[in-house]
C-alpha cells in the first residue's frame, strides 16, 4: 500500500440527484479502494428519493454528506464541491458508475511519475447493470497532444475517471454552470491550454449505460453545438483544426435532427441537417451515414468503432 503524504491526499467528489438505483455500487466501489488517502464527499443535489438515507447509512469517517436546499443541477453542485474541498487533488465520481479497486493508487502513481501533469484519466468499460460484466470499452488518447488534438473531435478524457489537480481547475475558474450536460467538454477547453493532461492505458473505470443519462439528451447536443460555435467564433484555431471543429458541429446538428424525427417534427429536422451540411458540406454524407447507423450498433460495436475513428480520425469526417 502506498504511503500517502498531505500532498498527495485527495477527495472524492460525487454530485447526486435522485440516485438511489446504482449508487451503493458507485459508493462501495471507492471505499473498497486500495489508497488509503482519502475524503469521499458527496454532494446530494437536493433529492427526493432515499439517497440521503443511503449515504447516512453508511458509517466511515472517510465518508462527508452535504445536503442542498435547492436542486442547482450536477455543474453548480460540483463547483459546490471545488470550493468546499482542501485535499490537492480531486477525484471525479458519478453516482451511477464504479471504480475499479485499484483506481486511484495506479492513476496517483502515475502523477507522481510526472509530476508535469496536472489532470489524468483513464480508458474505462461499460456496463448495464453488473460491473463485471463488460459490454464494451473505450480507450482515450494518452498523451497531452493527443487529447488537446481529440477535444476538437469529442471529449478525450472521461469525466468521471479524471483526478485533476484542485488549484488548476480553481484557477481556470471551475465548471462553467451554463453547462448542465457538457460542462466537463468546455472545462477540458480552458485546462488543456494551460495545463498538462494524459490518460492511463488500463481500463480503470466502469460507465454503467442506461436511458436516463444525460449525455444522450437534446440538452447535451444543444451545448456542444454552443460550444463548438464558441470555438469556430473565437478565431483561435488553425484552419486545419477549425475544418475538425466544423466537422465535429455538424455531427452534432445530424444527431440532433433525429430527436426531431422522433417528435415528428420534420420542419426542425431539415433545419438542422441544413445546419449540418451548410458548416461543413465535405463531410456531410459520412457523417449523416455514420450517425444513422451507429445508433443501431450494439453498445460493443460502438465501442469498436470509436475505437477505429479515435486512431484513424479520416478525412472523411474531420474535412482535412
């Protein structure tokens, strides 16, 4: 077991709201962790269902409990958390996914072989309902340059698998709480550009998919339409890298036409595919061939392709 100094000691930080399906398995996956230096606090978003009961119930000094008043969603909890942490080190945590038990010693081993980086991720499985039963993996880019190159195209680092060094985020001035649904996309924006990023080559987390996960909804494409707009506006890409940008936009109007075609609103489905080809007409037909049938791939299939176009990144979709 590693000996763990005030420098390296972290927090845990959890946001949940109404989280009582999955999060005995969430919390029980860290408090079986092999590092030993550790505050696990958990910010209940103001629920209404027995979460706070199943947090009380749990009796380990590692363990801290703050409640909300007010439902402000998981960014502003989140930043709740930033504030009232003092460890040097934050640990993300979702309420409905599972760490791995050797999660937090191998990835702080990692920091403290470089001590240059300042955020590290880890590729992760997905699962339903058991964590040891693997549907599919992702693996993510794992040098610095590889994420900030990666961001243009998706998120490089998982969320929830990061331990990110708690003075950086302060000072890029956390999570921006106009992001319900992307805030850790825009937040990688602002970090990568000051600070050093990487991934761990092992599959140290587990990302439990289900239909109620907001990374799925209207909401999420919406934000990070606004944030690849953002990025095209700002003028601060390379016309190579901005042609990325407008290939990643307008994926993200193509996927978002289909929430249309689901409500049968055919006028706002044309919009959007307007939108799409208007931004980026080279990459059109490949990228409204690839979202319609990757929504059909099973979660396995999905993984495997991510895994394709994350080491190939073809022209096709990137308009280089």
């Amino acid at each position: 077991m590693p000996d763990v100094s005030e420098s390296t000691q972290l927090t845990v930080l959890m946001a949940v709201h109404n989280g009582s399906p999955f999060l005995r398995t969430a919390i029980d996956s860290v408090l079986q962790q092999t590092y030993p230096g550790f505050h696990f606090l958990i910010i209940d978003d103001a629920s209404t269902d027995d979460t706070v009961e199943i947090v009380r119930s749990y009796l380990d000094d590692r363990v801290e409990l703050v409640c909300l008043d007010q439902n402000v969603g998981q960014t502003a909890a989140l930043n709740i958390g930033l504030r009232r942490a003092t460890t040097p080190w934050i640990a993300r945590m979702d309420a409905d996914d599972y760490s791995a038990p050797t999660r937090f010693e191998e990835q702080m081993a990692a920091l403290a072989a470089d001590p240059s980086i300042s955020c590290v991720g880890t590729h992760i499985w997905i699962f339903h309902d058991d964590p040891e039963v693997v549907e599919g993996e992702l693996t993510t880019p794992l040098l610095h340059a590889d994420i900030k190159r990666t961001l243009l195209r998706g998120s490089p680092m998982v969320h929830g698998s990061i331990i990110v060094n708690r003075l950086a985020i302060l000072e890029i001035g956390g999570y921006d709480e106009r992001y319900r649904e992307a805030a850790d996309m825009e937040m990688y924006d602002r970090l990568v550009s000051r600070y050093i990023t990487a991934n761990i080559p092992k599959k140290l987390m587990g990302i439990r998919h289900h239909r109620d996960q907001g990374s799925r909804s209207v909401l999420a494409y919406d934000e990070v339409i606004n944030i690849c707009r953002g990025r095209l506006k700002s003028g601060d890409y390379s016309r190579h890298d901005a042609a990325t940008i407008s290939a990643t936009l307008s994926r993200a109007y193509i996927f978002r036409s289909r929430f249309s075609w689901r409500k049968q609103s055919v006028a706002e489905q044309l919009k959007d595919l307007a939108r799409a080809f208007r931004v980026s007409p080279n990459t059109f037909i490949w990228n409204f061939f690839l979202v319609s049938f990757f929504s059909r791939f099973s979660v396995s299939r999905q993984s495997a392709v991510r895994r394709v176009l994350a080491r190939s990144a073809p022209r096709f979709l990137t308009g280089r």
